[in-house]
C-alpha cells in the first residue's frame, strides 16, 4: 500500500476537504449534465474548450499515479481517491457508510452516471459499492484494513436509479478473516446480496505493526 503519514490534525483534516470536496461535487453535476444535455454542437464545442482550460490549470501541480492513503498523526486514513467513497474523487456517488455494532449503513443517490440497462443501475456499480461497505464493515471492529478475499453478489433483480439503501453485518471471524454479509434495498425492496470473506493481512497484525510501517515508509521519502 501506499503509505504515507501527514503531522495534521482533526481540524487541518476539515480544511482540506471543505476545499476540495465541492469541486468534486461539481465535477459529479458536469459528468451528470454531458450526459442529460440536449444543447446543440456549438454549445457543446464550446464547454470543450473551457473544460479544457480547466483541466490544464489543475495539472500545474499534481501528484503521480493515484492519490494513496495518507495517515494523519491519529491514524485517521485519508483515502480521498477511493473510487467509492473518495472526497476528491467524482466517480464516488459518493458512499458514507456508518458503522454501530458490527452493522454498517449507507444511503446514496445513483444518477444517470451510474446507469446499466436504460432506468437501472450497472451491476458492477452496485457490486463495487457493496465491496466497499462490506470492507468498512470488517474494519470497523479492530480499526484494522481488511481486503476482500471472496464476494459473491446474487442479484435479486434490476435496481432502479435513484437513491438506495445498503446494508452489511460481520456474521463471524476466524483468524484473519471476517465474514460479512450484506443487500442492497430500492424503493421496492433487496434487490442484490452479498456474501464475502475479508481478510486483514499479515502485516495489519496491529495498531502498531501499522505505525511502524508509516513511520519506515515516511523515513524513506
């Protein structure tokens, strides 16, 4: 993993992400408005242009490759490019799951971006967000990653865009691996299930193995 560690607090933490996050929300509109709009050519060549511009002032300063999972000194993840949940992120819907118990909830909103057959939402989208909530699930319990091991998605029927409801529950551990099942709810009922096994690797063995591994990896940079 890409590990870096940031010497930032809870409050440099809201900083950042009240910068950042309504642009992303308004790159989540424009992704949403190229599909719906019915403008003519010349209105459509013409955002082109100014787009590009944008993009091109972004690009200035950038990092390489993706944007990792920094750490800040709580050991508070940031992983802000995570295509489910990230903050930075506008092909996140975006997901934000609360967990309480060993039970973890989410509801989010999937618009015209997220579309499979006409009206409905791409399987893989619903397969990706439950990959997610199972996985904040697992890690929920120990404050340790766990990665997906197995998940098996049965599709219970064709989920209709709009806003839905998901919902994941640890059903049991052993070892290093915990067993989550989940579903995901439309306006009309379950509409895909999941099953999967989460596994926390080795080297996540503990709060301080994870330490130690930001602080060898900070020290190298």
């Amino acid at each position: 993993m890409d590990f870096r560690f940031e010497d930032i607090g809870p409050a440099e933490v809201k900083r950042r992400i009240s910068a950042v996050e309504p642009l992303t929300e308004s790159v989540r509109d424009l992704v949403d408005a190229v599909i719906r709009t019915e403008v003519d050519d010349t209105a459509l060549d013409d955002a082109r242009r100014q787009i590009d511009d944008i993009v091109a002032r972004l690009r200035t300063e950038e990092k390489p490759g993706g944007f990792g999972v920094p750490f800040t000194r709580d050991l508070v993840g940031m992983p802000w490019g995570n295509a489910a949940t990230g903050v930075r992120n506008a092909i996140a819907p975006p997901l934000r799951p609360v967990t309480h118990a060993g039970v973890s909830t989410a509801e989010v909103t999937l618009g015209a971006a997220y579309e499979g057959p006409g009206g409905h939402v791409h399987g893989g989208v619903l397969a990706l967000l439950l990959d997610q909530l199972v996985g904040e699930c697992a890690s929920s319990g120990t404050s340790m990653p766990h990665f997906t091991g197995t998940l098996t998605v049965r599709y219970v029927r064709p989920t209709k865009l709009g806003q839905v409801s998901l919902r994941a529950e640890v059903t049991g551990t052993q070892d290093r691996k915990a067993f989550v099942s989940g579903e995901i709810h439309d306006s009309e009922g379950v509409t895909a299930e999941v099953e999967a096994i989460m596994i926390r690797p080795k080297e996540f063995a503990g709060r301080d193995e994870v330490m130690a591994a930001i602080a060898e990896a900070t020290a190298r940079d």
